[in-house]
C-alpha cells in the first residue's frame, strides 16, 4: 500500500475528528460535524486569530492548550514558530494530533495533559500561548486561568463562548460586606453526573465577566475582539497597568532540587530551592535582611508531620536575591540550617516573604513543605 492509501485507514480509524486537515493529495481529516461546527472548522476560526497574533513567530515557543487534533500547532510551527507543544486532555485528540503531525513532517510535539497540570516547571513559560474553544469545558475556570498565566511569558490569546448581550445584564456595582464591588453576570449549564468535564460546557460568562476573570489572575493588556454574538476573542498580555486591581500580584512556584538528606542530630541541613517569579512583579535583588521594607526574601516555618507549627519564622531564617528575577523567570538559592533539636520527623515550610508587607502565602500562594528527618548520632 503506498501513498495516502497507508495513512487512510489509520486516520478513519481516529474518527471522528473535530479539525479538518489538510494532509496532502486525498486525504483529510473530517468526514462530517461532530457538532454544531462547520464543516472546515477551525479554519474560519483561524482566518481571524492570526491576524492577533504578535508579529510573526519566527523563534518563538507557542503553546496550543486544548489543542484538539493540533490545527493551530501546526499553523503556528508553519509561521516560524521555534517550539510548539500542543497539549489536551483527551486520548484521542493526542492520537489524531500525533497521526496529523507524522503525515504532516511537522515538528510539533503533543502532551496528553490536563490546563491544570500545566506549569511554569513543565512544560515551561512560552512566547506565546492559544487557549481557543477551551474555557467552557473547564469545572473550574479560574484555576484553569491561573495556570494560563504562569505558563504565559508574553501574550494569550483566548477565545471563547460568551453570554449574548441580550440575555446578560451589565455589570453594575453594589455593597458586599460593606465593601462595594463590581458585579459582572455568568451561567452555569447544569449536566448530567455522568458529563466528562473537557467534553461538556459548564459555564457560560459575560464578556465583561472574562475580562474581569483574566485581570483578577494577573493579565494586565486584556483586548476584547467580539467573533460573532456568542463568542469573543481576548488577547492578553502581562504588561500594563488596569484600574481597579493591584498593580502587583507576587505569587512564587517553589521546588527543592534533589533528595533532602536526613540529618545526624546535631548537625546542620543544605539544600538548594528553586524559585519560579509566577507573579506580575519583578523580585529585586536583596541581601536578606528583614530591614529591607518591601524587600522579597526566603523564609522558612518549621511544622510537626501533623502539620501544627513549632516555630514560626524558624530561627528568623532569611535569604537574599543575589539579583533581580524578572517575571517568568527562575533563581536558585542555596539554603543552610540548623537542625532542629530533638530527633524526629519534621516539615519544613518554606515561602517568600515581602518585608513588612506579609508572605506570599497571604496573598493566595502556596509554601513548599519539605519533610525533614532528625536521627541520633548513636
């Protein structure tokens, strides 16, 4: 069997798929709609997002989140892209996606991996990031958001179904708990127990409520281009001041690099921590002192293996920054103890602390928790 005719029985037997792709003489990939979409779907959708996209993407690294069968990875890599990685949660799409890219002889590398999973540790931040058609399918939308954001080094570009202006109310403030606030409308579709969560649509928000939704994470530059009635494109970037909202958010990923030793009583611990800025600031250098108002440094609270803490601010630890940490970018710090005392098992919680401002722990992040054991030296 030779030519399109050794690919064709594989491709059917992926059926049905949602993209339509051209694979060469003969073969493509879409019989008939799965659904509601055209029969050349994405491609519609595609003639409007490239002309959002920044510049040109020679050199770049794109990341297509609920990539489907890898339509937009494939432009993207097409239009110069260095590295693109296309991830979905589904089986099947990775399968299609993969089959597509063989034929194809397009380097695009494809992950089955859920927008939750997602990290500035793996896969890593990228240029550029499309999340289009993937919100609605998400339970929960705000986390979904969060990890666009940290993987997000330059500009998202999310497109979605949106509540028709007709059917939702404008966004009008009133006192919440004595604060006034601004409310902006959203929908929740009820399904069935039996809903897969990537398959089904969940909820349904108000163009302003997204726009709301992506500043409260971190974007900054949200541009709001209306595709039709029901479905809206945003293209967000960290850069840029909005009103209403702290112009900083310091949020930090944090990880120990290698095995934690277990130390002979009384000794000390080393390790080396790796600091991820996923956060809308820049941390600046420092030298570790608690003097230094505003200054970001690392700390660390000792805790029983229950979790119940032993000594807040153990030893009142602090390290410096030996230099700034842009955005999106990581520093690792060498950290040395002294042990704890008594043998036994211990957690070691480590955070980021703005000086007299309060941990990042305060503001929504979360600590590293190291265990840590004590034996005798006997």
């Amino acid at each position: 069997m030779n030519g399109p005719e050794k690919f064709r029985e594989r491709i059917r037997a992926l059926d049905p798929w949602f993209h339509d792709i051209d694979l060469g003489p003969g073969l493509r990939t879409k019989l008939a709609p799965c659904a509601d979409e055209p029969i050349d779907h994405p491609k519609p959708t595609w003639s409007v997002i490239r002309s959002f996209l920044p510049g040109d993407l020679f050199g770049r690294s794109v990341l297509d989140v609920g990539c489907n069968a890898g339509f937009y990875s494939f432009e993207a890599r097409r239009l110069g892209a260095a590295r693109v990685l296309g991830v979905d949660s589904q089986r099947r799409e990775i399968a299609q996606a993969r089959l597509a890219a063989e034929i194809l002889g397009l380097d695009v590398a494809f992950r089955r991996c859920s927008v939750y999973d997602l990290s500035i540790a793996d896969p890593g931040a990228f240029d550029v990031v499309l999340a289009l058609g993937l919100l609605y399918h998400c339970r929960h939308p705000l986390l979904a958001l969060e990890r666009l954001l940290e993987v997000t080094r330059g500009t998202l570009l999310l497109e979605s179904a949106v509540a028709r202006e007709d059917e939702a109310p404008a966004p009008r403030g009133r006192m919440i708990g004595g604060l006034f606030r601004e409310l902006a409308p959203a929908y929740y579709v009820e399904n069935g127990p039996d809903s897969v969560e990537a398959v089904y649509n969940w909820f349904l928000p108000s163009a302003a409520c997204l726009t709301m939704l992506l500043r409260t994470v971190g974007f900054r530059g949200i541009a709001h281009v209306p595709f039709s009635a029901e479905r809206s494109l945003f293209v967000c970037t960290r850069e840029g001041e909005v009103a209403g909202t702290a112009n900083e958010l310091h949020r930090a990923r944090l990880e120990v690099l290698g095995m934690v030793p277990q130390v002979l009583h009384p000794g000390t611990l080393a390790l080396t921590l790796r600091l991820w800025n996923v956060g809308t600031a820049a941390w600046r250098a420092s030298v570790g002192h608690e003097t230094e108002r505003g200054a970001v440094l690392l700390g660390v609270h000792l805790l029983d293996e229950a979790e119940n803490v032993l000594e807040w601010d153990y030893r009142r630890y602090r390290a410096g920054l030996p230099r700034d940490v842009p955005v999106s970018e990581r520093i690792d710090l060498p950290v040395t103890l002294v042990a704890p005392l008594a043998t036994g098992r211990y957690l070691l919680e480590f955070d980021l602390v703005r000086e007299f401002e309060g941990w990042f722990e305060d503001a929504g992040g979360t600590p590293l928790k190291v265990p840590l054991e004590i034996r005798s030296g006997g």
